[in-house]
C-alpha cells in the first residue's frame, strides 16, 4: 500500500471499526498517530496526543514511534489506548496493560538507597535499570 492507503485504512479502522488509535509508520524517526480525536505527528505533537498532565509524554511518544520503526512490526500498528476513549483489549482477558496512558506508564523499582543508578530524569527508564543492572554485574 502507499502511505495514502494506509492513512485511509487507519482512518477507517479508528472511525468505522472503532479501533481506537493506530500508529502508522512515516519516513525517518516519526510516526502519525489516528484517534477519533485526530491525527497527530510523533514524536512532536505528544502532548496534544497524551494531554498536558502526561507525566512520561515525550518518552511515550519517542516509545511509539520506535514501536512503529521495529523490524518486526508492520507499516500500522493497532492500539487500544486513546485519550479520548476507555481502553479496550483486543485480547478476551479479564485485564489489560501497557498503554501508553498516564497510569499505565507508571511503575516502580525497589532498589537499595545506595544503589548506583545513573538517570538523566526525575524518573527511570527501563534503560536505565539494565545498564545498572549490566555494571553491578560486571562489577
């Protein structure tokens, strides 16, 4: 498909099958998010998609669009998170997570006070833990 057909696929998928977003795959690092709401380039339009009180916006935003970029993805990736719909599941399951909304984007580690964790934010990435992880390792 163009990119033209695959805009009017995810177009239809968010507005007649009520998928509610779906992230199509543009040129270079970026990635055009459809929700009901409207269409939103990322990474740079992350809070008119995730709002304002998005404590993890810009990182949700450069996450997606790396998603969208991974080799084992497709040219559309399907979402059940959009901010101005309940999330679904597309799975029959008694719960679901992982979104990229607020809540679901919060977690937490337990580590040690003295632990010799570097971050860049207020926040950890997984990145962060693993290459703790990595030279505690090698010590």
């Amino acid at each position: 498909m163009t990119c033209q057909q695959r805009l009017r696929v995810a177009s239809s998928l968010v507005h007649e099958h009520q998928v509610p977003m779906v992230i199509v795959r543009q040129p270079g690092p970026s990635a055009l998010a459809i929700t009901s709401g409207g269409r939103y380039k990322l990474p740079q339009e992350s809070t008119k998609l995730f709002g304002d009180d998005h404590p993890f916006a810009d990182e949700v935003a450069t996450d997606l669009v790396r998603v969208s970029h991974h080799r084992d993805s497709g040219k559309m990736v399907l979402s059940g998170w959009s901010p101005d719909r309940l999330p679904v599941s597309f799975a029959i399951q008694a719960g679901a997570h992982a979104g990229p909304g607020p809540i679901e984007t919060h977690g937490f580690a337990l580590l040690p006070s003295d632990a010799p964790v570097n971050r860049s934010k207020s926040f950890l990435r997984p990145k962060d833990l693993r290459s703790t992880a990595i030279r505690f390792r090698d010590g």
